[in-house]
C-alpha cells in the first residue's frame, strides 16, 4: 500500500517540499487537490509556445488552442460519460461560478413568487447563497433539508418535502465538511418520479464517487477542476440540453453570440451560449492530462483499497484521543471518503491547525465555507484532515500523532 501511494506521489512535485524544514504533510486536499506534473507542463508549453485565442482568428496558433480548449471539453465528456445528444458541457471557472449560473439562468426560466428550491443543511456556501440570491430576486422560498445526527441525508426527509412548489432540487453528492456520500441516486429517482429536475454538486464527489452523468441521471452536475488535479480557474455546468437551451444566456459578450445588432441580438449554440468573454483556454486544456491520471486511479483497485485502508484507520484511531468528536461517521463506513473534521473538547480548531502547521502538516480549520452545516455539530468550527490516493499511511499516522501532541500542549 505505501508503495502505491509513493508511485502516485513521484507524479506530483509539490508534494515534495519542505514545511519549516520538515516534509509537507498535505492534507488539504478538499480545498484543493496538487497538480501532477504533466498538468504543469502542458500549462507551460501552452504558456510558452502556443499561447492564442480561442474560437476566433484564422491562424494555426488560434487554430491549436481552440483544439486543445476544446479537447478539454471532450474529457470531461468522458469522464462524465455525457450523452453528447442530451446533455452539454459548459466550461466556468470553477463551481461556485457554475452554480452562480445555474441559479440566475434557472429561476429567470423556471421559478416565480411562490416556488421552493430544496437543498439540504449539507451544502457549501456556493449552493446556498446563489440560491438566496435567486429566491430573493422572484419571492420564492429556499427550503432546507436537516442532516442527521451521523452527518447523512435522510431520502424520507427529502421525499417528505417534494410538492408541486419544488422546482429544483440541489444538493450536494458528497459534503466538504464531513466527508459523506449522499444518497443522491435514490435523491434522484425521488424527484423525478414527481417530474423535479436535480443539480448535484459534484466538487467533492467528482473525485471520489461515481460521476457517470448518465447513471445518475441528474439533469445537471457541477464541479471544479483545481479538485482533480486541473488548474485553478476551470470548472464545469453539465447540463441536459432540455433545460440549458430553454434558459436565456448569463453573461453577454463576444463568443456567446450569433448575430449582434443594436435592434436584435440572436445567441450561439451550446455551450458557447454560456461562454462569453475569453475563457481560460489554458486551464481547461489542462483536463486532459489531469482526468488521464484521475481516470487511472478510479479504475486502480489497489486505490479503492488503500483508500478504504485509510477511512478504516482514521475512524479507528482518531477517537482514541481523549475529547475528541468525529463528526460524520455513519455506521457504514462505505460511504465515508478519507476526509475526517472533527472537534476536540478544550481547544480550538484554529490553534490545533497552527500547531500541526508547524510540524509540517497542512489542515483547514474554521466554517469550511458551510457555516451551516458545520454549526449542526460545532459553535467553535472544526479541522479538517483530507487525503487522496497520494496520501501515505505514514501520513495518516503522522496526522494521529501531530494531533496528539498538539492536543496535549493546548490542554
Ligand atoms: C462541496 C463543494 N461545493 C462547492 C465548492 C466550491 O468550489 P470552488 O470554490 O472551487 O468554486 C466546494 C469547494 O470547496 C465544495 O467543496
């Protein structure tokens, strides 16, 4: 096992550095993942060599990067298993723009005063606020589904709230704070039978639970690309062609258009409806060499067991320190990624993190961008410890015992 993580890891050259003089211990994964170096070297050659805008000009370099920018696009397609007929790909630039899209683009269409959108008490502050913003906008209701005391959503209590006031249920496939997958299939067949459509928030769940679009049968997914291993910057709108061509376009500008005229300005096709401005063409020819690797490792076995290796670990050793809650740890610890926050009686989240910081071990600390969610269990925040298949035993062993000690010298 630690030889396969040891493999991976050559891959990735941050994770070669040094903290304070001590190797970098990173564990921050759900914040965002390293980049391994064939992404930092395409981003450079495109940097150096073939940098031109895309969907435009006539000549060979603009001609290349609209390949590449579009040969982006065709692995997500693939990585999502996106029926091409049905569904669409629109590049963002990250997933809180995507849902910021979603929430304009869906409510101009589809909400009006009186109408609900159902999320749960799980999601990140990205599939919220937007929310808010919308239901403000045409007086509708934002509905919140509570998690439960094991940090899972219930399916009963999302069913319980479906009426004909739902227009959109958004939820999240797996929550940043406590590192559970969400029943969102059975979510999913919920809301259709009663004719609800579904966004899932796939930020986490891309790279830890299965994305195949078409088996979901979401009519929209949403994540971001500096969370499996592409760069900052790049992110993804899936949608079904049925709602991304009804609604109206979000930001105006060039490449979003067919035809302009001060009388009457008709729209491009999909997705570049979506797409106004300069996209960061760069980035997102960067899914490429980064769903190559993120494939590779979701198709390894020998991953999948030493991930499930490293839950086991953690939720058997973490306890054992004395004051010490885990928050999120179903029964079935199937259904709990290597992504652990917890709270320890008499510190504080933020002081923990500094002490570990020090001993080379980089951990989030505080309302993780889900204030809500993380103020069900903790009034105080909570760390967070999150690992992907780069991550060691040894590290995990490392966390334990940092955290030990940092323990012992705030009681
Ligand atoms: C579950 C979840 N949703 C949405 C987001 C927002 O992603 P970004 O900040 O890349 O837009 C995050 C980021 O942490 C997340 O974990």
């Amino acid at each position: 096992m630690e030889n396969l993580a040891s493999d991976i890891r050559s891959l990735f050259p941050a994770l070669s550095s040094t903290v304070y003089g001590r190797p970098l211990v990173y564990l921050d994964n759900a914040a965002t993942s390293q980049r391994p170096a064939k992404v930092i070297e395409l981003q450079a050659l495109l940097s150096e060599k073939e940098n031109a805008n895309v969907h435009r000009a006539v000549h060979k370099l603009s001609q290349d990067a609209t390949d590449r920018y579009e040969a982006g696009r065709r692995a997500v397609e693939r990585f999502l298993n996106v029926d091409s007929e049905t569904g669409c790909v629109v590049f963002t630039s990250g997933a809180t723009a995507a849902f910021n899209l979603l929430a304009n683009c869906f409510s101009a269409r589809y909400l009006h005063k009186g109408d609900q959108i159902l999320i749960s008490q799980a999601e990140h502050h990205s599939n919220i606020v937007p929310w808010q913003l919308a239901c403000e906008r045409v007086g509708a209701e934002l509905v919140v589904v509570p998690v439960e005391a094991d940090g899972t959503l219930s399916v009963a209590e999302v069913e319980k709230r479906l009426n004909g006031r739902v227009k959109l249920v958004s939820i999240a496939q797996i929550t940043n704070v406590l590192g559970v997958i969400n029943p969102v299939r059975e979510i999913i067949a919920a809301a259709h039978a009663k004719g609800i459509p579904v966004a899932v928030d796939g930020a986490q769940g891309i790279v830890h639970a299965d994305s195949d679009v078409q088996a979901l049968d979401c009519d929209f997914y949403i994540f971001s690309g500096h969370k499996i291993y592409a760069p900052t910057g790049t992110g993804i709108l899936y949608g079904k062609r049925c709602f991304l061509d009804e609604m109206p376009p979000y930001m105006g500008g060039g490449d979003m258009v067919d035809t302009v005229s001060f009388e009457k300005t008709t729209y491009n096709a999909l997705p570049l409806k979506y797409e106004a401005g300069t996209p960061n063409f760069t980035g997102q020819a960067c899914f490429v060499p980064a769903l190559e690797l993120a494939e590779s490792l979701r198709n390894n076995q020998e991953v999948k067991a030493q991930e499930r290796a490293l839950v086991r670990y953690l939720a058997e050793e973490l306890p054992r320190i004395d004051g010490l809650h885990l928050w999120g740890l179903p029964a079935n610890l199937e259904t709990k990624i290597p992504l652990f926050s917890l709270t320890v009686e008499g510190t504080h989240p933020s002081d923990l993190a500094q002490i570990l910081d020090k001993l080379g071990i980089a951990v989030r600390s505080g309302w993780m961008c889900a204030e809500p969610l993380v103020r069900r269990f903790s009034d105080r925040g909570m760390l967070r410890a999150s690992l992907l298949p780069y991550n060691t035993l040894s590290e995990a062993e490392a966390f334990v015992a940092g955290l030990k000690r940092a323990v012992k010298m705030l009681k």
